[in-house]
C-alpha cells in the first residue's frame, strides 16, 4: 500500500504566491520604464553627440581654412616682400658695382695728373715757377682723392646696407618657410576625414608644445619682420639715391676741374708762345746787331792798319830826314807837317784802338745776351714742349683708351741741330 511522502520545505501562503507574482509585474513594468527611459536618454544624447561632434567638425575644418587664408595672406605677402628685397638687392649692387667703376675710373685722371705735374718737373731755370697750371694741377689732385674718398665711403655704406639686406632678407626666407611648412601641415589636417587611412588616436594630444606662441605674438612676428625689410629697402633706396647723386656730383667737380686745368694750360701756352716769339725776335735783332758790329769791326781793323800804315810812312820820313847833312838839316814846312801827321795819326790809332775795344766789349755784352737768350729760349722751348706733351697725356681723359694715339713723342731725343752764331764764332776763334 503506497504512502504520501511529503517534501521537506517551506510552504508559502497564497497570498505570498499572489504578492510575488505582482511583485514580478510591477517589477518588471518598472525596469521596463527605466529601460525605456534610458533609451531615450541615450537616442537623445546621440543626437547630441552626433550633432555636437558634426557641428564640431566643421567649425574646426571652417577654423582651419580661415587659418589657412590669413597664412597664405601672410606668405603671399612675405613673397613680394621677398621679391621686393631681392630686386633691391641687385638694384643696390648694380649701384655699388657702379661705384666702384666710377672709383677705378678715378685712376687714369688721378694718373694723368701726376704725370704732368712729374713732367713739368723737367723744367729749367727761371721757368721752374709755381704757376697757374701747377696750381690747378695740384687742385685737381686734392679734387681726385676727395672725389675718391667720397665714393668709397657711398661704396662701403652699400656693403654695410647689402648685409643688413642679405640678414633682413634670411629672417623673412626663414618665416616664409615656416609659413610653408605650416601650409601644408594645416592643408593635410583640412584634408582629413573618417575615412582618412592615417587616422589614430595619440598619446595626449591636448598638450601645449613647448615654444609656442600666441596669437598675437605669431602676428607681432611677422609683421616686425615685413616692416624691417620695408625700412631697410627704403635706406637701401636712399643710399641708392645718394649714390647715384655722389657720382653725379664727383663727376661734374672733375670735369669742372679738367676744364679749368686744360684752360690754366692753354692760357700758359700761349703765355710762353708768345715770349718765344718775343725772345726769337730779340735773338734775331741781336744776331743782326752782332753782324753789323763785326762788320764794323771789320772796319775799324782795316781803318786801323791803314792808320799804322800811314804812321809807318811818317816815321819813316821822319826817320830818313834825320839824314839830311850839315844845314840842310832844318826844321822846314815839311818837317812840321810830318811831326803834325805823325801826331795826328798817333791820336787817330788811339781813338780808334779806344772804339775797337769799345765795340769789341759790346760784342762781347751782345754774345752773352745771346747767350742768355737762346738759354732762355731753349727753356721756354723745353717748357713749351713738356706743358705740350702734358696736354696731349691728358687727351687720354676724353678719348676712349683703345682710340688713343700720342701726338707727342713721350721721349726727348738729341737731333742733328744747326750751332748757334755763338756756339760757331766759338769754334772758330779755337
């Protein structure tokens, strides 16, 4: 016969078995709710995120092409600035080698110079004087170096303008390459998206980098940089200016200078032309007086040995009268006559031995006038010739070196020369 066996557990009322399955209701209805709401919390935060992120996003990729805009402003304007530098740079050295032309030409007048000054050292005696053209010759000697130290303090200015050129112009390469750089770092970043390859996530990537800068100090930066290198192209084009005013001016003062100094040696030319032709004339008055008292010379030799002559004949009539015998030897009309004669040619040879010596002194005097003359002569000849031979030197400052031709000869040569009447007479009485 079977028998109940009875579990050993608790046993539960109805009323528990009732609250536990509304408790299990409620329960549920309850976690649903929450379920509920928490999905809807959640569809409402995407929306949020998304549309934050999104808006995000764009505000960012918007930021970065407006960066991108006012650094490409930047550069743009850093490349005129930098084209601007550069054709100044060349400008300031055309000018600078311009300059230094200018100064080497200052060799050949500063040259010239001193061969003339060097070539009317030669002169002789009483032309070895501080004339005009000396003086205007060593005036253009101080007006050549003042003109020289003149250009080469405009030369060594542009050096200096150059480098401070060359230094404005590396700080704006070396900003224009930043600029670059960041270009194309700010275009690759407006370039990314989800889909980007190259996308990961980095080790704090919200960190300040150290060295940067503000907003205003990068701005600060750039613009310094631009306003230097304006400041320095504007010196750079007034050095320019003055440069170019300087070679003007050296130029003029130089050429005023030749003009005047060419006119000192003119004028003295003709100075000396014309006392040469003076001197000349007086040598050949001279030689023409000479001949005439060699002529009369002549004369008075002539009338003196006829004078001896005559006193010969009366001396020895005289003589001879002496002889006569015994009474006849009487002081007769005769006697008187030829002591009278003998008397009378004694003063006459006198007389004329006097006048011989007279005008041979005056020979003399004239021969060393002459003498005096023709030195002087040939000084104003040698003078005339060295200030000659200067004025050709100097055609080298108007006419181009390779059309240059010495009308002069540069060397004084000993030529077969006709002797001097001085010089011939002295030969002859040797």
């Amino acid at each position: 016969m079977a028998t109940l066996s009875v579990k050993p557990s608790q046993r539960f009322q109805l009323p528990d078995w009732h609250t536990n399955s509304y408790l299990l209701s409620a329960n549920a209805e309850r976690q649903r709710d929450a379920s509920h709401q928490i999905r809807q919390e959640a569809r409402v935060l995407r929306n949020e995120t998304n549309n934050q992120t999104i808006w995000d996003e764009h505000d960012n990729r918007t930021r970065l092409a407006e960066r991108i805009d006012t650094v490409n402003r930047w550069k743009e304007m850093l490349d005129k600035s930098l084209t601007d530098l550069d054709t100044e740079i060349s400008t300031l050295t055309k000018m600078k080698e311009s300059a230094e032309q200018n100064l080497q030409a200052k060799n050949l007048p500063l040259d010239v110079t001193i061969e003339c000054l060097t070539l009317r050292e030669s002169r002789r005696d009483i032309d070895v004087v501080r004339d005009s053209v000396e003086n205007e010759l060593h005036k253009e000697v101080e007006v050549i170096e003042a003109t020289r130290r003149a250009l080469q303090q405009k030369i060594s200015q542009a050096f200096e303008q150059l480098c401070r050129l060359q230094e404005v112009r590396q700080q704006l390469n070396s900003d224009h390459r930043g600029k670059m750089e960041t270009l194309e770092i700010d275009r690759g970043c407006l370039s990314l998206n989800l889909t980007s390859p190259n996308i990961s996530l980095k080790i704090n990537p919200t960190r300040v980098p150290k060295g940067s800068t503000t907003l205003q100090e990068w701005d600060d930066f750039s613009q310094f940089n631009k306003a230097q290198a304006e400041a320095e192209m504007k010196a750079a084009m007034e050095l320019r200016e003055a440069i170019a005013l300087t070679i003007a001016e050296t130029n003029n003062e130089l050429e005023a200078q030749r003009v005047a100094t060419e006119f000192a040696f003119r004028k003295r030319l003709r100075e000396m032309e014309k006392l040469y032709s003076e001197l000349k004339w007086q040598e050949k008055n001279t030689l023409e007086e000479i001949a005439e008292l060699q002529e009369d010379i002549r004369h008075l030799e002539e009338d003196l040995r006829r004078k001896l002559l005559n006193l010969k004949l009366s001396h020895t009539r005289l003589e001879a009268r002496t002889y006569r015998p015994n009474v006849e030897l009487c002081r007769d009309q005769a006697q008187y006559g030829l002591t009278d004669e003998v008397h009378q040619l004694e003063a006459t040879i006198a007389a004329l031995k006097q006048k011989l010596a007279q005008v041979q002194d005056a020979l003399d005097a004239l021969y060393k006038h002459l003498a005096r003359l023709q030195a002087d002569i040939a000084c104003k000849a040698n003078s005339m010739l060295l200030d000659t031979k200067c004025m050709d030197t100097r055609r080298k400052l108007t006419v181009p070196a390779e059309k240059f031709v010495p009308e002069v000869d540069t060397f004084t040569r000993t030529t077969n020369r006709t002797l001097s009447p001085l010089k011939s007479c002295q030969l002859e009485l040797a």
